[in-house]
C-alpha cells in the first residue's frame, strides 16, 4: 500500500517509468512551468466564464448545470487517457484545464454571489496550504504519509456512513434536529477532505521529488504537472467548500 492516496496519474507514473529509456533527465524547474501553465490556462478559464455567467449565461442555468456534467465525463476520460500515457498529458493536459477552468468560473461565481471575496479567499488559502506543504514534504517519509492517509480515509468513510444514516432518517422522519446534526457531519466530511486533499498534495509532490532525483525521462514532466495541478485544484474546491459552509453558519447566526 506504499502508493496509498497518490494521484492516479503519479501512480501510473511510478510504475511505467521503467519502460522508456531516458533521453534527457526531468527537472525540477520543466515541471514548475509546465504546472504554471496547466495554472494559468485553468484560471483564464474561469475568469472568462465568470465574465460570459454574469453577463449573459445566467438565465441558462439548466443548460449550464448540464454543461458541467458534460465536462465532468469528457474530464474523467481524460484523466485516466493522460494517466496511461504521459505523451498524452500536454494536449489533453491543456483541453481538460480549459474545461475545468469552465466549471470553476461557475462555482465561484456562484460562491461570490452568495458571499463576496469568498473565491478569493479560498484561492488564497489554496496557496498557503502550497506553500506550507512545499516546507513540509521532505520532513516526513512515504510511508509516514501512507500511514496517516489511511487514517483519514477510515475516518471520513466512517463520517460518510453517519451521514447517509442521518439524510434516510431525515427523509423518513422530516426532523429538523437531524438536518442540523446532518449539515454539521457535512461540515467535518469537509474538513477531513481539506486535510485528506494535503495530504495527497504532499505525497505528489514527494513523488515528484524523487522522479527528478532518479533522472526519470523529461516526457514524464507534463504527466507530473498534470497531476498536481489537478489535486491543487481539488484542494481549491474543498477549501471553497468549507468556506461556504462556514459562511452559512455564522451568517444564519448574524
């Protein structure tokens, strides 16, 4: 269980790297800007959407929510494509950023229309997080990751089990002491998965460091960035989900 927890594209990674023979070494600086890119594509995205939504896709919410489910499977496809061919990940690294872009301009605009700043804040919460996990990930070993994954993930299944209990007792009953005792367990699956999320970042980020330090081939880098693009975006939309949340309390409170 070594690879508990890890991007299913660095996974994939780890195990087929033995079969290209290495022409030139990955670096430390082509998978920072290839992540740069992946960035930067994904947050032009969003800007524009957020632009189109407020301006004058509002009124298609029907047509929007399908979109996204749209985006959603062409987005899955294309992860497990990019995880089993890192030739692939430049290209579909690129359409699947656009389309992410897209869906997280309607996420946070929705966000911000309920609480403004909110996006920002949990973009900037994002960036701590990266910062304080960049800091971090040598302290620790692999498996000490592992260890604590597992943990984690126990205790959320244990958490999502609680909270299926509650929403059939709630249908069945229509008692409003159980929706709130509901909308509290949401709140700590949340947080788990802020904290599940890091962790995953961490272990990324620990296998790009010995992916650089084993002089695995250059091809492998967009593979890389991909993946932790991807789990920085998760990280994003957890954040932005416990913010909300957070938001709905004290302000129902206020």
């Amino acid at each position: 269980m070594r690879n508990f927890g890890v991007n299913p594209a660095i996974r994939n990674m780890q195990n087929n790297t033995a079969n290209y023979e290495v022409t030139q070494p990955a670096t430390y600086a082509g998978v920072t800007w290839k992540t740069g890119v992946f960035a930067l594509i994904t947050i032009a995205s969003a800007l524009v959407c957020r632009i189109l939504f407020l301006q004058f896709l509002a009124q298609y919410l029907m047509y929007l929510v399908m979109g996204m489910v749209v985006c959603a499977i062409a987005q899955i496809f294309m992860g497990i494509s990019i995880s089993r061919n890192p030739d692939r990940a430049k290209t579909l690294g690129i359409v699947y950023c656009v389309l992410e872009g897209l869906t997280l301009g309607i996420l946070v605009t929705i966000a911000d229309l309920y609480a403004q700043g909110l996006a920002l804040a949990a973009f900037l919460a994002t960036c701590g997080v990266f910062v304080f996990a960049l800091l971090l990930f040598r302290r620790f070993s692999a498996r000490s990751y592992s260890s604590v994954t597992k943990f984690v993930f126990i205790s959320l299944s244990s958490l999502v089990a609680v909270q299926l209990v509650l929403f059939l007792g709630l249908l069945i009953t229509g008692n409003m002491n159980l929706y709130m005792t509901y909308f509290w367990i949401q709140l700590g699956i949340s947080a788990i998965m802020v904290v599940y999320a890091t962790i995953v970042l961490l272990m990324d980020l620990k296998a790009i460091d010995a992916m650089v330090t084993n002089g695995v081939d250059k091809r492998y880098e967009w593979q890389a960035s991909f993946a932790l693009i991807t789990t920085l975006i998760w990280l994003y939309i957890e954040i932005l989900d416990i913010l909300l949340r957070l938001v709905i309390i004290f302000g129902n409170r206020n």
